[in-house]
C-alpha cells in the first residue's frame, strides 16, 4: 500500500464506527431488495396454482404485511445510508480542507511566489467535493452491488441454470467496456478540474483588481479573457460529457439487451415447458436488480476517476514540504535584545541561476536605526524579508543576539519582529479587528493605545461606528495613509524588539507621509529598526545608512558622511531631490 492510499485512508479512522454502520445498513437494504422477486415467484408459483382464491388471498395478505415490514426496514436503512453517510463524508471533507489549509500556512513565501491564487482555492473547494462523495458512495456501492449481483446470481442459478447462463454472459462484456472507458474517463475528470482552477484564478485576479480594469476601460478586454477561458473549460467538458454519454449509453444498451435475452429464451423455454411463468416473471424482476449493481460498479469507475483526480490534486499539495521549519532542538526566542548580525550572507530564488546578492557583513547593535538604500531591483526587501526567514538564506549566518535564526522556533522568531509593508493588507472586519491582528488578546483599551500612539485614533473616531466600523475587503473604505496607520497600530499592539519598515511612506502624498512618519518613530524609539527607503529624505537622521548593491555593501555611514564620499548614496539622493524638484 503506498503512502497516497494510507493517506487517503486515514481519513476513515475518526469514524470508524459511523462507516462500519453505514455498510450494514447499505448491506441490510441489498439484501432485502433481493427478497422480493422470491416472494413474487412464490405467489405466481405456489400460492395462485395450488389455492382458490379464499384460501390464497389470507397468505398473500400476511405476505403483503412481510412486505410492508420489509419496506420499513428498507426505509430506514437508505435514509440511514443517504443521511448519515453523507455527514461521514462531510466531515472527512472538512478534515481534509483543514488539513491542507493548515499545510498552507505552513509554505513559505517561494510557494506562493509561483502560485495562482485561484488554482490553490480550487484545490480546497471544488477539488475536495468529489473526494467526498467517493468517501461516502465508493465502498456503499461496492458491498451493495458485490451483495445484489453474487445473492442474485445464486438465486437465479436455483431457478434455472442455462437462463442464468444467458444472462451473465453479458457481465463480462459490459466490464471489459468500462476498463476500456477508464482511461479516457481519468483523463477528462483531471482536464476538466485544470480547467476549473484556471477560470477560478482568472477570476480572483480581475475582482482582486477590478479598480485597475475600470480605470483603464479594458471591462471588454477581461470579458474576452474570460469567454476564452470559459470556452476551454467548456471544450474540456464536451470531451468528459462524450464519455459519460458513451458510458450512460452502453449501460442502457446491455440492459436492453439482456431483457431482450431472458424475454425470447424464457419464452423458448415456456414453450418447451423447461420453465414456468413464475419463473420468468422472477428472471425479469432480478434482472434489475442483476444490472443495477453492475451499472453502480461500473458508475463506480467514473466516481473513482472523478474523486481520485481530486483527492489527487489535494496530495499534491500535502507533498510539498515546507522548505522553511524549524530545525531539531530549536529555542525559544526570550528577553530580546535586537542585536543583529549578517555574516557572509548570500541569497538567490530557487528558479534563478545568479545570487540577488551575495557577501553581505552587517552588524546591527540593539536599538539602532538602520536604513537600507540602492537601485531597484537590488534585493533590499529581500535582505530583510531574510530575518523573519520568510525566505531561507542561500549561503551565510544570520544571528539575532548570537543566536543562528535558524535555530530559533519559527514562531518565536516572526512573535519579536514587527513588518509595515508598503502594501499594506487589512482584512475584511472591523477596524477593532484589525488592530487586534497583532495581539489575539488585546483588550479594547490596549488597542486603543496603540491606535493613539499610531496617530490613527482621531480618524477612527470619525468613522461611522469608530472602533466597530467595517472596513470593507482590504479596507477598501479607508484612504492608504489610514490604512498604512492602521497597520503600524497593528505593531505598536505587537510590541516586537525588533522593527522592518518596507518603503511604509513611498506610496502616500505628503501631508499622509508626515503623520505616517511620525507613527513610525515613534514605534521605532528604543528598538532595532530597518527601514527600506524610496524617497530618500525620510531617512537623513538614521543612525547608519547602508547602501545595498549586487556585489553587497557599496557604501555605510551617516548621511553626512555619504554625501562626503561623493559616491553612490550621493548619486541617489541627488536623483532623487532632482525628481522632487
């Protein structure tokens, strides 16, 4: 047994007990849908031959009460099976989604770099549904069928031997056509889920920037986008629909052709007194009850391909280990100082051939206040998305304290480092929400002091409901200086040691740009603190300027300093005032 099959069932042990109820019941409900051609045979046969009908209508009467309590039971067991196996198969598909969500957060940012974000909801959503009904349908279908065709088979072999002959030698021909179907079945299903996750990515890549497609008018552009995408997706259907209608088709065929089978060989054999009516009239009710077990196994095959493709799809993801994890005997990071220090650092993404940067030596002492400048595109966000370890370094030592990085637990290490981004992401809630992003226990009023002290208190004041107003998705309702505040409100609630700021003030005007600023020095008061600068003239009172280039550290010093050298800070900054100007 391989490892996707233990996978696969080991989503069965939590409810062991529900599934082994839900196959006696489907077990209970085959068997009794075999009972009644007996019973009608027997009637045919004995009851209205050998009784007048004074005496026949009292035993049919108490048969027709057997019936009725055999319908009852039957009754029961479906509901039982078609209820409760489905909840079975519900909550595997809800131990599955959490699996890989969980299994989500545990990649780390080269993941997502190579990912469309549709395609992996897709993979949670639509993927898994299928999952679930081969979870619950597969093994009902098999003991149900297994049940109805060997419990028919014997019975019929009672009654007549070369009519039961006549009719199984269809069985083997109606398999070998589905095996043959299989192929093209397990081809179609995997096409049509591909196809899925593309129209789902295309779809959450316009909403995501709706704002980008109306500004440019390019409304045509995406639809015609879209009805290409729609059009594969329906080419990849047309392709599986041909198959299911192959499939539906054949197994109506073989049903006619056995009724056809037993019709003219029981009425040769009526005519040559080898069978009775009774008896014909039972082959005909049993063969229903023969092909229906033979169109669920070879349903089953479709179910399979369909539920396997998606079960597939989900193992995929689990497959990929995360490349970033803690390492054996990692520590907990405590009593933070912020001391931090680059040794012989070197960094390249797993699809390029040259480093983004390599050599680089900084030692950053506790409280100091760093700024990271250079051309772009020459790995300054990179550098610091380093210490997080949201990306693993490629040659060198990272240390905080003196202590390795990658022997600090990576929750410990990401709990003592603070992040405002330039694109700052809020999510869809309160602004009371998304403040207590940084700290899950906050009490209200803490989270007002961080907003205080984040220059964001007064605005959220003028908000319609203040601390309890919705922001709408990614605070779409907030202007980018608010929401940049809210942000580092979130890291002033967080309370880290240690403090990265990724060009927090490029994107905003100048009045924004000024109560931002002030937020975020008042954040980095007393705590180690990069900042990653655009607009040069916010960082002039840095302790210590680094100038980042391909090679490493170009330059190093205060700005003073720099501009004396007359080298490539200067270069900067006079381009950038030029730009100002």
């Amino acid at each position: 047994m391989n490892k996707k099959t233990k996978k696969f069932l080991s989503y069965y042990k939590p409810y062991i007990g529900l599934f082994a109820a839900d196959m006696f019941f489907a077990l209970l409900a085959s068997a009794i849908s075999l009972i009644y051609p007996i019973i009608v045979r027997y009637i045919t046969n004995n009851i209205l031959v050998n009784y007048d009908i004074s005496e026949s209508a009292p035993i049919i009467i108490k048969l027709l009460f057997v019936m009725l309590g055999l319908a009852a039971i039957e009754y029961v067991s479906t509901y039982f099976t078609t209820y409760k196996g489905h909840m079975m198969g519900a909550k595997m598909e809800y131990d599955m989604r959490n699996d890989i969500f969980e299994h989500y957060q545990k990649l780390s940012f080269s993941f997502y770099d190579n990912q469309k974000t549709g395609q992996l909801m897709t993979r949670i959503t639509n993927d898994l549904f299928d999952v679930t009904e081969l979870c619950h349908h597969g093994p009902e279908d098999i003991i149900i069928s297994l049940i109805k065709f060997v419990g028919a088979f014997f019975i019929l072999i009672h009654i007549n031997v070369p009519l039961t002959m006549i009719v199984f030698a269809f069985i083997p021909i109606m398999f070998i056509f589905a095996m043959l179907m299989r192929g093209k079945m397990r081809r179609a299903f995997r096409r049509n889920r591909e196809r899925i996750a593309d129209i789902n990515a295309q779809i959450e890549d316009n909403l995501s920037g709706i704002r980008v497609v109306k500004s440019f008018a390019n409304e045509a552009v995406e639809i015609d986008k879209f009805h290409e995408g729609n059009a594969r997706f329906v080419d990849s259907k047309r392709n599986s629909y041909w198959t299911m209608g192959a499939f539906h088709s054949g197994l109506t065929l073989f049903t006619a052709l056995i009724n056809i089978a037993v019709i003219a060989g029981g009425g040769l054999f009526i005519a040559n007194e080898i069978i009775n009516v009774g008896d014909l009239l039972a082959f005909l009710l049993y063969v229903n009850t023969l092909v229906d077990p033979v169109k669920k196994l070879i349903n089953f095959t479709e179910q399979f391909q369909n539920g396997m493709s998606g079960f597939n799809r989900f193992y995929e993801i689990l497959e990929i280990e995360p490349d970033i994890v803690d390492s054996p005997g990692a520590i907990e990071l405590k009593d933070v100082k912020g001391e931090i220090e680059f040794k012989n650092v070197a960094f390249k993404y797993n699809d390029t051939l040259g480093d983004v940067f390599s050599n680089i030596n900084l030692k950053v002492e506790a409280g100091e206040f760093i700024a990271l400048v250079g051309s772009s595109g020459v790995g300054k966000t990179t550098m610091c998305s380093l210490i997080p370890r949201f990306y693993e370094v490629t040659d060198g030592v990272i240390t905080i304290d003196g202590t390795d990085i990658k022997n600090i637990k990576l929750k410990s290490l990401r709990k003592n480092i603070g992040i405002v981004q330039q694109d700052v992401y809020l999510f869809s809630g309160t602004v009371l929400d998304n403040i207590r992003y940084g700290k899950a226990d906050a009490t209200e009023e803490e989270i007002i002091m961080a907003a205080k002290n984040a220059n964001a208190h007064d605005f959220i004041m003028e908000l319609p409901d203040g601390y309890h107003t919705d922001i709408g998705q990614r605070g779409v309702k907030l202007s980018g200086g608010q929401k940049q505040r809210l942000s580092i409100a979130r890291v002033f609630l967080k309370n880290p040691p240690i403090l990265i700021f990724d060009e927090a003030t490029s994107s905003l005007d100048n009045e924004s740009e000024k109560v931002v600023q002030e937020s975020l020095e008042k954040l980095a008061k007393n705590r180690t603190t990069f900042v990653i600068a655009h607009r040069l003239s916010t960082i002039k009172n840095a302790k210590r300027i680094v100038v980042l280039t391909e090679e490493g550290i170009g330059e190093s010093g205060t700005h003073e300093e720099l501009l004396a050298k007359n080298g490539i800070y200067s270069g900067l900054y006079k381009l950038s005032y030029s730009q100002q100007e």
